[in-house]
C-alpha cells in the first residue's frame, strides 16, 4: 500500500516537473544498450573472478577454521564429560568412605558404651554388696547395743534412784524393792525408750 | 545537481574507450563498483578467514556468521545434494548484497539496479539449473512439468502453465531485483528532490521521509539479495530433487 502510494507520488513528480520533462529525453537508462555488451563482459570477468577467490581460497579457510573449532569444542566436551565421569566416581567412592566410617565408629561407640555400661553393672553389684555387708555388720551392732542397753539403763535407774532416795530421806533403801519398780516400769514402757 | 531521478542509473564511461571487435567493453561507473564490491566482499572474507582463534574476533565472526548464514540456507531450501553449489550461491549471495549496500551510499552507483546486470545472474542461474536437472534425472526431468495428482483433462492446462512459469523464471527473478533497487532509489532520489525544492520551511516532512526511506531501502536491499539467493536454491532444488 504504502509503495503504492509512494510510486503515484513519484510518478506525479515526473509528471508535472518541467526539469524532469527536459532531462526525460532519454527515459531510463537501463534500457539504453549503448553500454550492455561492457556490464555483461564486466560482471561476467569481476563475478567469475570472486566466485573463483572465495570458491578456491577463501571458503574452504572458513569452512576449515569452523570444522576445526566444531572438533575441537566437541573434544573439550567430551573431555569435560570425561572429568565430570571421574569426579562422580570419586564423590561416590568418598560418600562410601564415609558411610563406612560412621558405621565403624557408631559400632564402636556402642560397643564402648556396653563395656562401659558391663563395668558399671559390676562395680556398682560390688559396692552395693560391700554396702549391705556394712549395713548388716552395723545393724547387728545396733540389735547388740539394743539387747544390753535396757540392763545397763535399768541398772543405772536403780543406782541413781536410790542415790536420791538416800539423799531425800536419808536412809538405805532396798535395792532389791526399787529394782522390782523399774522392771515393773520397764516392762510398762520399755518399747517407749527407742522409739519402735 | 540533477533534478532527474533517473540520473543516478547513468552508466559513463570510464577512462579510455576499450573496443573488442563491434562490441564496447569500456570500463565504466558500473564495472568500478563490480570491482568495489567484489574487492570488499574478498577483503572482509580473507580477512574472515586468515587466523583460527578459538575465540573468533569480530570480523571472523561476520565472515563465519555469513558462511553458516548461507549454508544452512541452502540446506533447508535445497538439502544436501546442493552442497557443491554452496561457494556459487554464496558468491551470488555477498556479491548481490554488496552491490546493493555499496549502491546505498550517496552518490554511488547501483549495479543491481540494472536490468542487464540482473538478467544476466538470473539467465546463468537459469541455464545452469536447467543443465543440471537434466544431467541429474535426463529427460526425466521434463516431469517437473507435470504434477502428479492432476486430473487428465487439466493435464494440457497444467503444462502450458508450468512450461510458462519455468521460462518466466529468469525474467521474474531478474525483474524484481532490478525494479525493487530501481524504485527504492528512484523514491529516495524524488524526495530528496522535495526537500531541496520545498527548502527550509516545507522540507522537513520529506526529509523525515527520506530518512525513514534510507532505512527501508537497506532492509530492501539485504531482502532482494537474499530473495535472490534463496529462489536461486529453490530453483537448485527442483533440478536437484525431482518432487512432481
């Protein structure tokens, strides 16, 4: 559309401008074959020539130059995927590395730790026995000291009381009467003086 | 300055007047810019190719850009069988690209925008393609004027078409780059012409005109090349691989 427009608009340039109408005399040049037979000999010698340069010389260098660079990428790709192969391998072969190490050093750590745990059971079976001997030695003391404290301290009742008595009324009371009291006393309340 | 747009396609002569029996080679405006164009296309190209960088710099890069350009070109057009062809299409290709571009520049001269010049690419591109198609598939060749799965009756019809189409091919290949170089700087000529005419007060809508022109024109004259190149495989193609 817009062509069009511009070959009408040139078209009424020729038309109505007197210059072009004096200069028009020979119309176009292109149809003018005064100098035909030279373009022909011209573009025949200068368009061989080129094709000859660039078909012999020039192409095959481009040809060449791009072939090279095409091998020469691919190798380095190939190379590339080569490396990238290896280093796969070489993060497998550490991933293993250290799974097998975690696996032996938890092995270990439970291993240490049931030995550990073994040592303590037995020393804690010792000590606890040592403890229960000593508490056993200990409460026999105490059953001894039991058993002979009552004597001693109906002993001493008897020894003080009648002290005091002798004191407070000033003669001899039977020991045997005042013993009489204190194991009657004892008997009442002896269950009272150790606290069971 | 002249006011005639047609002006520009004058072909003069050049130096001495050369004559070869009846027939006038004088070298001319339009064989100085053959030259001009082909010196420039084998410049750029030598240059193209001369080292091998693994890195190319950029005019290798332009000359690697402008092979792959061209080959893939061709072998989506015209397949692998066209691959001894390449240099000629490429040749063609930079050598009808340049003369356009070289005929952009100011005060140049447009090879291409002449008929002669055109014709006679597109009459060896003619001649050629047709010996190869019958050096390929021999008289065999003669089927690509019959299309399969026409019916009988259309059958004469279709011929006559086809034959004409095929002759006309030169004709219309070398008419529409001659007339696409020939219009664009014949417009650009005019109003360049409006803009001195109009002066200062009026001319500065053709000259807006003009420059969006100029830009028109450059894609016009990469597309012509390239529209001649690429009919040029199709046509290779149809020597090459026998479709009909």
């Amino acid at each position: 559309m817009v062509r069009k427009y511009f070959f009408q608009l040139i078209f009424l340039y020729l038309f109505f401008s007197k210059e072009v109408f004096a200069a028009e005399s020979g119309g176009m040049p292109q149809l003018d074959p005064e100098f035909w037979v030279s373009q022909i000999f011209w573009l025949t010698l200068v368009f061989g020539t080129l094709y000859i340069v660039l078909s012999k010389l020039i192409l095959p260098k481009i040809s060449a130059n791009l072939e090279l660079r095409k091998s020469q990428i691919q190798e380095n790709i190939e190379a590339a995927d080569k490396q990238r192969k290896d280093s796969e391998l070489k993060l497998k072969e550490y991933d293993d590395i250290i799974l097998k190490s975690k696996l032996e050093s938890k092995n270990l750590f439970n291993e240490t730790r049931e030995k550990t745990l073994k040592n303590i059971n037995i020393k804690r079976d010792t000590l606890e026995k040592q403890i229960d001997e000593e508490i056993k030695k200990a409460e026999t003391e105490i059953d001894q000291l039991k058993k002979s404290a009552p004597e001693k301290i109906n002993k001493i009742a008897i020894e003080t009381s009648s002290e005091i008595l002798k004191n407070l009324i000033g003669t001899e009371i039977n020991n045997s009467s005042i013993s009489a009291i204190v194991d009657d006393l004892y008997r009442k309340n002896g269950g009272k003086y150790y606290g069971n | 300055m002249a006011a005639n747009p047609m002006t520009q396609f004058e072909v003069y002569r050049i130096g001495p007047e050369i004559k070869i029996g009846a027939f006038d080679i004088s070298f001319t405006n339009a064989s100085l810019f053959m030259v001009v164009s082909s010196l420039a296309i084998l410049l750029i190209f030598n240059l193209g190719a001369k080292k091998n960088s693994m890195l190319p710099n950029k005019i290798q890069l332009l000359a690697e850009l402008s092979y792959t350009f061209v080959s893939k070109m061709i072998s989506d057009t015209a397949g692998s069988k066209a691959k001894p062809y390449f240099a000629f299409i490429f040749s063609l290709f930079m050598f009808v690209l340049f003369c356009n571009m070289f005929g952009m520049i100011p005060y140049t001269f447009t090879v291409t925008s002449h008929i002669i010049v055109t014709f006679v690419l597109a009459a060896f591109i003619f001649i050629g393609v047709t010996i190869i198609g019958f050096i390929k598939h021999g008289f065999g060749y003669l089927k690509l004027f019959v299309p399969s799965g026409v019916p009988v009756v259309l059958l004469p019809l279709i011929v006559i078409i086809e034959i004409i189409s095929y002759l006309s091919r030169p004709i219309s290949l070398s008419v529409r780059l001659f007339a696409n170089m020939m219009a664009g700087h014949t417009m650009m000529k005019v109003f360049g012409g409006f803009v001195i005419s109009l002066g200062i007060v009026g001319g500065w809508l053709p000259l807006t005109f003009s420059v969006a022109l100029t830009g028109l024109e450059i894609l016009v004259a990469f597309l012509q090349a390239y529209v001649f190149a690429i009919l040029t495989c199709i046509y290779l193609n149809d020597a090459l691989n026998l479709h009909h």
